[in-house]
C-alpha cells in the first residue's frame, strides 16, 4: 500500500496520478511559499486521496522520475478461502 | 430535472475497442491493418491504455508455435488440459498466427530472450509437454505499452480513462452502435457511435487476484445488451498466499518444490497419482480445499529441493513491480517464500466470458469481442492467458473490419442516450457515503469459501445464491458521493450480477470438470456433459443452456503421461 510521497521534493510532474490504475494519486492545487508577498501561490501536488483502495502495484513508485513515492508491500483485504 | 440535461462529448468512429489489454491492443491494431485505409479505430480504457491492467502487470509469457511445431498436438494438449472446454477452431488459429504475431512484436522492438547463438529461449508450461512459453524482456509493462506506442504510430484515437457504462442498440434496435461512458476522474458523459464494437475488458476478479483493477465490467455490459455469456462456472484459482505475490509457481515446482501440509506430508501424489505437483492449478486448488477439510492445514510450499542460486532467481522477478515487492521484503521474502508462509487456494478470477464463434463475432450484430472477455477457453496454464488475447484480439479486429461494409450506418436514439446517461448518473449523490466495499467484502466472503468457490455441493451453492440476492438488494440503496466511487459501484454491481451467474451455472453443470468440482456430482461426464454452459436474458431473468463442443480437430482427451522433467523440457529452437 502506498505510504509516502516526499512533496518537498516533488515537481508536480503528474506521472504518479497518470499510472495508479485504482484512481488513488489524484494532483491538486496546495499552497506553496509565494514568490511575491501579498500573493497566493498554489503548486499542482499529489495527493493520496483513496490510499485504502490502492492495489501495491508500485507503478507511482516505479514511475517516479525524482524516486520520491514509497511503497510498501504489504498485501490487505485479499479474501480467503479458509 | 438536471439528470436529464445533456452534457458531454460525442465521438465517431468505425471500430470501437473497449479495453487496454493486450487482447484490446491486438485488436485495435489488427483492425487498422486490416481495415482499408482511412479505416477509423478508437481503443479505450478506464485508465492508462498499456499501464493498467492484467497485461501490464503480467510476466508476459505467451504460448509461441515456431515453426516445425506440432500445432496439432500442442493443441490436443491444450484441449485435453482443459478437460475439452475450449474453441478448437479458435486455439488452433491463435496457434498458428502466433509467429507471425512474434515479428510483430519483434518490429514493435520488443526482445525476446535468446541464448548465445541467438535461438528463442523457451521454457515448458504446466503440466504441459509440447507447448513451449516465450517471454519478452520487461514483462508486460513493456509488452503492452510498445504495443500502445505501435498502436499510436498506426493511428489508433486513444481515449484513457474512459469507464464504459453502456452498450447501445440505436434506433433500429437490432445491432450495437457503440458505447456511453464517463471519464472516470471528472465524470465527464461521452458517448462514442461505432459501427462495431469490441469488448476486451478481461475477466471479472472480485478484486481478489494480484491484479485488483480488473473488474470485467465490460463482459455484463454486453450481457444487458443481449449477448450470451459463457463458462461462467469455472473460474481461475491458484494456490498463493495473501501475504505477497509469487507468480513463479509453475517455475517453483519444475525445479523441484512440492506442495506439502501442515504435517509435512507431500500431498499431491495421493490426489494425483500421475501428475503429483505439477497437475494443472485446479486439481491442485481442489486437493488443497480437501487437505483443508482435513484439518491438514496450514499448506506450505516446500522449496527445499530448489538450489541457492535458483531460489534468487524467483526473487529478481523480470516483472518490475514483482522485483520491487521481493526488494523490498528483503529476507523476509527469502525465508517466507522458501517454506514458512501458509498458502491457500486463491480465486484469481471468474472464466466467463462473452459467446462468440471462432471469429469473434458475438450473437448481437455489431459486439465482438476479444482477450479474456472472450470465453475462447477455461485455461490454466502460464503462458496461454496472453497467448489466446494475442490471438483473439488479432481475430476480432479483422472480423470487426470486415463487418464495417455490410453494416448499416449507425443511427443513434436520443432516447437511448438520455437513458444510458441517466442510468450512469444515477447513484450519484453528494451526500451519501461510500459504501459499496462493504458489499464487496461481504459478497467476496460468499464467493471465496473454498466450501462454495472450489468444493462445490447444491445446497450450499443455492445458500450462497440467497445470500447474493440479500446483497444485491442492500446494493440498491446505496450511492456515491463522486466519481471515484461511482465507478467503484458499477463494478461491484457488475461483480453481484457475476457472482449470481457463477453460482447459477455452477448448479446447472451437474457433474465434475475442470475448476468446477462438484462433490455431489464428482466425476466427469463425456456423454452429457461436454458442453457450454450459456446464460443469456430469458423471460424470467438469466436463463442456463447447455451447447455442445464442437470437436474438429482433436479428442477431449489425451493419454495420460508423466510429464518429462524440466531438464529435458527446456528448449531453444526457430528465428
């Protein structure tokens, strides 16, 4: 399951998004440090937004041009037969 | 009312292909070749054509037949293998194209592995002692996304994340003209006119295989619009175990691992005198149900016999997300894999599949259908899964095109999209909770006791079929409060419908055979039972047919041998 995304690192490329095939990375505006007092600035950044739906596929991490994406290969939630 | 304010895109094209799979991606392609130039073909997908999916996160072992093989007794074995369920006019082509398929590839610049002087290295699948498998450098997610990239350059429209929630029949009522669906981040209606429509949207899993994307919606979309599904009592299990994924069984056990239980015992020899280990899945997924009931577990993979060296084989997986999972367990991989983690009979997926003849073509004029959406065959063994969607997809698409000048124009109805959009949006409501993985997780509960998915007895199966109904009533009331769960929700009511079908065929077939094994009914039974069994929209709901087998080219049967070990099985050979 997906753990972390370092953001301070991230340059908002939108690739973790465009790979996660369970919809789980979704890039959103965030408030960054502004440039210009007296202004809003916003930096497009990911954001784990259904991490409990995410299937260990490592693709974010294995996509990852800057290898900031952790994830961890824990399996849950996998039904049994007994 | 707003729902029935129109909003969105409409797209028209000639040959529509839902799915981004290798059996979709075959098909999109095969139907550019085939069609005359100009021919206009949209492949879709719910997310990234060639980076989700069952292909991309596969080893891509794929069945070759180079040539000077015996494309006749490779295709007896597979029969036989498949206890007789399967399209022997459609294996045979998939076989005989599979050469040809592999220049392709190769032109795609895909590498397949070589030894030093530069012949295919193959290895031996399953239980199987003719078929050879080959397998390209980078897994699948090089496989499908050169095949997406080839797709491109042949110009293929590729519309990612466009979640299909619709067939439609047009004004005329008496063909499909294409597909409604919505982007499956913002919401967004589309509707795409086509004047055929291929559905290669894989099998449905119940979120329960290594791959939990696959949810095979597409399969039930064309069962509204009036197809026929097929084999939906057998389904795909493999032993695994729930902790992490190892996909080098068949690997494992060619090199020496046996299955054993929790008192050490090698089991399989006493189910499976013949085979012992290397039975095919299903007999294998059967024994471990029974060890179970024997008290006889925890089952363990007993990797004792297998050298160091070849043991860090199975960790560096070719696959990258395997090599990245085994990475990053580090030791724990190493000692768990090699003896002490339990493993269990896991369903990977359902085998059901939308009836088609040998080419493609379904009952409804205008769907055809391709990849594992197709019921072509039950298979088991490693290597054929993306072998048939090669074949099939190659198959669809030049069925598709040859369809494109008989075929009327498409007349789209109004009235059907306003429906079709309605019907997509309706669970949307921003108040609600998201609750369909609650149902999920119950109606998985139902489906995966190894007492009802691989021992199978009436009574439990009608119980079971009650609990189903009780869910897809609760599933009535439900909603989504986005997108995100609205898609999750025409999946999960997709996989109840599913589910429904699997317990109703697995009723119907009154004897044993493949993955379905009924303890009522235990032995096979050529004489009545060497059919498909078909469920289409009766009067009354779902009703089961029986079809017989046609059987062209070769017996369902095949003079049972000890497989000769891997050593000898190993192989290089063709250019």
């Amino acid at each position: 399951m997906i753990e972390n995304i370092e953001l301070e690192k991230c340059t908002g490329c939108g690739i973790c998004d465009v790979v996660c095939p369970a919809d789980v990375i979704h890039m959103e505006p965030q408030p960054v440090a502004s440039e210009i007092d007296g202004l809003r600035q916003v930096k497009l950044l990911p954001v784990i937004k259904f991490r409990e739906h995410c299937i260990t596929c490592f693709s974010c991490e294995i996509f990852c041009p800057e290898h900031i994406v952790d994830v961890h290969p824990s399996v849950k939630n996998r039904p049994r037969p007994w | 009312m707003a729902m029935d304010q129109l909003d969105g895109n409409l797209i028209d094209t000639d040959v529509l292909v839902v799915g981004g799979g290798s059996g979709g991606l075959m098909a999109a392609l095969s139907a550019k070749r085939h069609g005359r130039p100009g021919t206009r073909v949209t492949l879709v997908d719910s997310w990234l054509i060639g980076r989700t999916g069952h292909t991309a996160f596969s080893n891509a072992w794929t069945i070759v037949a180079l040539p000077g093989d015996d494309i006749d007794g490779i295709l007896h074995e597979i029969v036989a293998g498949n206890d007789g369920i399967a399209d022997q006019e459609l294996v045979r082509q998939s076989l005989i194209d599979s050469h040809a398929r592999l220049k392709d590839f190769e032109a795609m610049g895909m590498h397949f592995h070589r030894d030093e002087e530069g012949r295919y290295k193959r290895r031996p699948t399953r239980g199987l002692d003719l078929a050879r498998v080959m397998y390209p450098e980078g897994g699948g997610l090089e496989f499908a996304w050169k095949q997406r990239l080839a797709c491109e350059r042949e110009g293929v429209q590729l519309i990612d994340r466009l979640f299909i929630t619709g067939l439609m029949r047009g004004a005329t009522g008496d063909r499909i003209v294409g597909a409604v669906g919505i982007n499956s981040r913002t919401g967004e209606f589309n509707v795409i006119k086509a004047r055929s429509t291929i559905v290669a949207t894989n099998a449905i899993t119940f979120r329960s295989g290594f791959v939990r994307d696959i949810t095979g919606t597409g399969t039930l979309l064309a069962y509204r619009a009036g197809a026929t599904l097929r084999n939906a009592e057998f389904s795909y299990v493999r032993p695994g175990t729930p902790k992490f994924y190892f996909e080098g069984i068949t690997f494992a056990i060619q090199e020496g691992a046996s299955w054993v239980n929790a008192k050490g015992e090698a089991f399989m020899q006493s189910y499976e005198p013949e085979w012992g280990d290397e039975a095919d899945v299903p007999r294998i997924a059967r024994a471990m149900a029974m060890e179970n009931r024997k008290g006889n577990t925890p089952l363990y993979l007993d990797m004792s016999a297998i050298p160091e060296h070849l043991r860090e084989y199975f960790i560096q997986s070719k696959v990258r997300w395997m090599d990245n999972f085994f990475r990053k367990l580090g030791d724990e991989a190493k000692t768990d894999m090699f003896g002490k983690t339990p493993y269990y009979a896991l369903n990977q997926m359902t085998k059901m599949g939308i009836r088609t003849g040998a080419d493609c073509r379904s009952d409804v004029p205008g769907l055809l259908s391709a990849g594992l959406a197709q019921a072509g065959c039950a298979n088991h063994f490693a290597g054929f899964h993306i072998g048939l969607c090669v074949g099939n997809g190659w198959i669809a698409g030049r069925s598709a095109v040859e369809d494109l000048d008989a075929a009327p124009p498409p007349a789209l109805d109004q009235a059907e999209v306003r429906a079709l959009h309605a019907e997509t949006r309706a669970p949307l409501n921003d108040q609600a909770k998201a609750e369909s993985d609650r149902i999920l997780r119950d109606l998985q509960a139902v489906m995966f006791a190894y007492d009802i998915g691989i021992l199978k007895r009436e009574d439990r199966l009608q119980e079971a079929a009650e609990k189903v109904t009780a869910l897809s009533d609760e599933f009535k009331n439900i909603a989504a409060p986005h997108t995100h769960e609205l898609v999750r929700m025409k999946e999960t009511e997709a996989m109840l419908l599913a589910a429904r079908f699997i317990l109703g065929a697995s009723l119907y077939r009154t004897e044993s055979r493949l993955s379905h094994f009924r303890e009522d009914h235990d032995q096979r039974d050529d004489a009545n039972w060497l059919v498909w069994v078909d469920v289409a929209q009766g009067g009354n709901g779902p009703a089961f047919s029986k079809t017989p087998i046609p059987t062209p080219y070769c017996s369902v049967v095949l003079p049972r041998r000890k497989p000769s070990r891997l050593a000898a099985r190993q192989s290089v050979g063709g250019v």
